[in-house]
C-alpha cells in the first residue's frame, strides 16, 4: 500500500455506521418490509467492512454503501421467492408487515411500484441520496435517475387519486 | 394552469409524507448497532474496537487490537482526532464494540482513579510507537506509582541521555496515557512540563497519586 492511498484512507468504520447506518435500516425496511429489515441491515455492513480496506474513494462511501444494500435486499427477495412462507405473499404490495422502522402505508404503496421507479424513490426520499448518488447505485445515467425518481412520484399520486374517487384502498390495475 | 397548481400542491404533499418517515427510535437503533458490533467482531472484521469511559477526567476513549490496549484517548486529544489517527495507522475497520480485554481496562482504570490499584495489568499493543519513542515509554512505565522522574531521566534510560527534547516528543505523544504513566515525567526544576491531555489533566494524576501514598 502507498502512502498516497494511506493519506485518503477511508474514515474510521464507526462514523460511517453513524453517519449511513439509520438511512440504511430504513432503506432496507423500504425494500424488504420492517420484519427482515434487519437481516439486509446486517448483511449490508457485514459485507460492507469486509471490502472497507479496499475502499479509496470517501466521497463515494454513501453509493457505494446503497450499492451493497439495493443487491442484499434482492438477495432476500429471491429467497423468499424461493422457499415461500405460507401465510407470506410475495407479491410487494402485500408488504404490510407492522414494526415502525418505516411509516408503512406510503411505503407499502412505493413497494408496489414497478421496480426501477421504487428504487429511485426510495432512495431519494427515504434515503435522501442525490440523483447522481442514485445513478451511480442503480448504475444508470443521471437523467434516468431523475426520470424514474419522478414517474415513480406521478404514479403514486395517480393512484392515490384514484384510490380516493373510487373510496378503495387497495392498488388499482393501472397500464404502466 | 388551475390544474397544475393542484398537481404541484400534491406532489409536494406526497413528496413531505415520503420524507415524513424518516424517523427511528433510538432504542431500537442501537439494540440493531449493538447486534452490528457482535456479529462483525464474532467474524472478525474488527481489527480496533474501542469503548468510552467515563473518568474523573471526562470521557477517555479506550481501543484495543487483537495484541492487546492499543490507545487510550485522553478527553482534550477530542474522540474524532483519535478514531482517525486509529483509522490511518492501523486499520479503518475501527468499530465501537465491546471486548474482554476493555471490559478489564476499564476495571483496572476504576480502581486505578479509587485509588485501589497502582499498576496496570493489561496486554498492551505498542504498535503505535517504535526506536526510540517506544523505549523512552517503556522507561516511563517502569517509574513507580507516586514517584516522579524527569526528561533527562528517562532519556538516560532509553539509552540516549543527550535526547532530552525527543524524549519530550516521545511522551507529547504517548499512545497510551494513564497506563504508561507519562504524567510522572517532569522537568528538572519540577516544573510539570507539558501533557498530552493538558497541564491540569497532568496535576490531576500526580495528586491523586500524592494523595494515595
């Protein structure tokens, strides 16, 4: 190691958990729903110090950090997928798993979101990333970010409004 | 016109609700922070844990590697400076966790400040200082409770007795405060000399120490 790379050595792990570590429970709660919330938490970081001393780039920590936490929760998706739980409906919007880490009826709505756009979302409002973060986690262009960020804001608002004429409370089929 | 304003004034609406949850309690957190610090050091990615400690100095910050006490950050040194300093010399994987050998410092440093213990017995990790440096502290740790001794003394010891004002520097920056007692270095005249955690820091220690003989 040179002593250039020892010079921007990353800050010491605690600040990062300080600093990233609620964002990211609530993120993971977001993506996987409050009660495995913090198995993707915990995997995150786990896997997150394991690849630390790697690490040159401070600025890029925050990404970098959702990068590991947007892959973990599609791990615990796919394994849900694959040994489903009886009484648990895989299908997102069915997310309505209780625990408090995430006001849960706005988020159960972003979950059924279609993918991309319930990413975006949620990183940018739950998480607070910037659109260029948000690019670089689901490794797209800014514009697209900001595209997803803001198709994923119209559709929730279109089916909050036709929630409230129709007086029904649950997703209503709409074209994409 | 009308129409877009009513959409704006939702979306804004929609955008507040989203960032309205971004509370979590405390509690909770730190149960979760506390799991983190388990399962990392039970799969070995801490390589500097350290804990605070609350002593009639303020809060001492104390970190361990694997080898044994590898700092003790003193209140006036500030815990960002020392956290960094651990990140850059030794590993970034620094993690605020609990481990058998603090739990034991921090008995050891509240018996030491009851006045009920006078040395030290904790595996120490001298990483942070070597040559010269390191002999000057290990002269340091071998003066006794209540005693003094002065630069000139200590540098003598190291081997070095013209080195007076290195071994100034090698105690300005003695990773390991309290335990290698380096409060007990004055200047010749008796004058306290400086302290890595400030001249009253300094005082505090030899009279607790005075008052203990």
């Amino acid at each position: 190691m040179t002593l250039s790379a020892k010079a921007d050595a990353p800050p010491p792990f605690e600040r990062v958990i300080e600093l990233h570590g609620p964002g990211l429970l609530r993120f993971c709660a977001a993506r996987v729903g409050s009660e495995r919330a913090e198995d993707c938490f915990q995997e995150t970081m786990l896997s997150a110090l394991r690849g630390y001393d790697r690490v040159r780039d401070a600025g890029a920590i925050r990404s970098w950090l959702y990068s590991i936490a947007a892959r973990k929760a599609i791990d615990i998706h796919r394994a849900r997928a694959r040994f489903p739980q009886p009484v648990d409906d895989p299908e997102p919007l069915a997310a309505t798993h209780d625990a408090p880490v995430v006001e849960d009826e706005i988020w159960a709505r972003v979950r059924a979101l279609p993918e991309k756009q319930r990413q975006a979302v949620t990183l940018r409002y739950l998480a607070d990333l910037s659109h260029r973060e948000i690019a670089e986690v689901m490794q797209t262009s800014e514009p697209a970010a900001r595209r997803n960020v803001f198709e994923g804001l119209r559709r929730l608002r279109r089916e909050a409004g036709a929630r409230a004429s129709h007086g029904s409370g649950e997703s209503p089929v709409q074209g994409a | 016109m009308n129409a877009n304003g009513n959409q704006d004034a939702e979306l804004d609406r929609l955008e507040r609700s989203l960032r309205a949850s971004e509370e979590l309690d405390a509690a909770s957190w730190e149960l979760v922070r506390h799991n983190l610090a388990d399962r990392a050091d039970a799969a070995g990615l801490v390589d500097v844990a350290f804990e605070r400690h609350d002593t009639p100095l303020g809060t001492v910050l104390i970190g361990a590697t694997n080898e044994g006490l590898v700092r003790v950050g003193l209140p006036a040194e500030g815990e960002d400076a020392v956290l960094t300093e651990l990140a850059k010399r030794v590993s970034a994987r620094v993690l605020r966790a609990p481990r058998p050998a603090l739990t034991d410092a921090r008995h050891q440093l509240d018996e030491y400040f009851d006045r009920r213990r006078r040395e030290f017995e904790v595996e120490l990790d001298w990483r942070l200082t070597r040559g010269f440096r390191h002999a000057v502290l290990v002269a340091t740790a071998r003066i006794p409770y209540g005693a003094t001794a002065s630069y000139r003394e200590v540098a003598t010891e190291a081997g070095s007795p013209n080195a007076v004002r290195a071994a100034g520097t090698a105690l300005a920056n003695n990773p390991l405060p309290i335990v290698v007692p380096c409060h007990r270095v004055l200047r010749s005249g008796g004058e306290l000399g400086s302290y890595r955690g400030g001249a009253p820091a300094k005082a505090q220690l030899l009279e607790l120490e005075a008052a203990a003989r």
